[in-house]
C-alpha cells in the first residue's frame, strides 16, 4: 500500500470515528432532552392535580356553606324543610 493510500484510508478512519462520536453525542442529548421533557410534564400534571383538587375542596366547602346557610334559614323561619310551617 502506498503513503497516499494510507493516508487517505487513516482519514477515512478518523471520519468515520468523528461521525460516530458525533452521532453518539447526539443521541445523548437526545434521551437526555426526552427525560427532562418528561420531567416538566409530571411537573405539569402534578400542578394541574393539585389544581383540581383544591378546585374540588373548594366546591365541597361552599356546597356545605351553603346547605348550613339554608338549612340555619329554615330553622330560623319556623319552616319545615319542604317548605310547610311547623
């Protein structure tokens, strides 16, 4: 093999192992972009349960507030929860 050919083989080499390194970092990044992608959308879901679920204990408490309201109204009144005096 002649010095020429050599050397053109020894730069094919360091091509391909430049290609190589640079695919395998690429697919570094990648997962790595992917996993903290997934990070931010548990992050995201766990907001919006926390969300909901204050939104729903809310309900509940103004549901209540209101059923004593009323139910205080009544007995206030002398009505009868049907709406007929006692």
């Amino acid at each position: 093999m002649s010095t020429e050919e050599q050397a053109r083989e020894r730069m094919a080499q360091q091509r391909q192992q430049s290609e190589h390194l640079q695919e395998s970092m690429l697919r570094r990044v990648e997962a790595e972009a992917a996993h903290i992608g997934d990070l931010s959308t548990e992050e995201q879901a766990r907001q919006e349960m926390a969300q909901q679920r204050h939104h729903n204990q809310h309900l509940q408490e103004s549901m209540l507030s209101r059923s004593e309201t009323e139910v205080g109204m009544h007995n206030d009144t002398g009505e009868s929860p049907q709406g007929q005096q006692s």
